[in-house]
C-alpha cells in the first residue's frame, strides 16, 4: 500500500451519534487519498463498534488498541 496524502484523527468519547455521519461523508468524497485514525477514549456507548463496522468501507480505517 502506498503512503497516502491525508490523515484523518478522529478522537472520541461516546460519539455514537455522531461518528457514523461523519464516516458517511467521509466516504461520499471524491477523493479518497486519506487514511482515517479513530482514537477513542473508552466510550461507553456503540462508538468503537461503528467504528469497527466501518473498517470494511475504508481500507485505511485504524483503531489503535488503547494501553
């Protein structure tokens, strides 16, 4: 995989609500030269599950394991 020209951080805290909408526009772009990085910080609610559900529509999509 080459390197692409975009990073994308997405940091969240239970934004269940918010983090599918924003994926969704993230995909209807144009130009996909962009990796996605979604740190979350231990939501509660079904955000690292969408985020997850996501990994299949976005070939550079990482959820980096919190320690």
């Amino acid at each position: 995989m080459t390197p692409c020209k975009l990073s994308i951080v997405i940091i969240t805290f239970n934004e269940e609500y918010r983090l599918q909408r924003l994926l969704d526009e993230l995909a209807a772009q144009s130009w996909m030269d962009f990796e996605i990085v979604h740190i979350d910080n231990n939501s509660d609610d079904a955000t690292v599950r969408i985020s997850r559900e996501n990994t299949q529509r976005f070939l550079r999509l990482r959820i980096p394991i919190a320690g």
